[in-house]
C-alpha cells in the first residue's frame, strides 16, 4: 500500500505591511520599522537608523501605542542631536 501524503498544517504568514510600518520584532524585542520583503523574511530597519535585520514574518507584531510614541520620541531626540537627517 503507498504511503498517504500528509499535509502539514503551517500558520498563514500575515499579510506584507506598507513600508514604514513600525513593527515589534519579538525575538529581538525591539521595534523596526519595515522596509521590505526578502525571500520570505522580512526586513526591519532600527527606527533611529542602524543596520537593517531580517525576520520571519510569524516574529513580528504590529507595534502598540506605547512602542509606537516611544520609537517616534526616540527618533525625535536622535534629529535633535543631529544623528537622523
């Protein structure tokens, strides 16, 4: 008798979200705002400007209030002091 297939039941990866998007990575616990799709990963960049990371897309979760004031205040500071353009 041949063997069945056996479908494997794998979560649906969210939908991409717009560039800009401000995600929570949370492997790394930290906030990247999203610049791309690569492969099946996505990539995030740090929010005060940095080196890009990627991540799988099932690490990541739309960033709250809280992370959201807390990255935009962040990046505020960083252009005052002239780190950011």
């Amino acid at each position: 008798m041949p063997g069945k297939f056996v479908r494997s039941e794998q979560p649906e990866s969210p939908p991409v979200p717009e560039i800009g998007t401000l995600l929570v990575d949370v492997s790394r616990d930290q906030v990247g705002e999203f610049r791309g799709e690569w492969c099946g990963w996505w990539c995030l960049r740090p929010v005060c400007g940095g080196t890009e990371w990627a991540v799988s897309p099932g690490d990541t979760q739309l960033a709250g209030p809280e992370e959201r004031l807390r990255a935009e205040t962040a990046r505020a500071n960083a252009r005052s002091r002239g780190e950011l353009l």
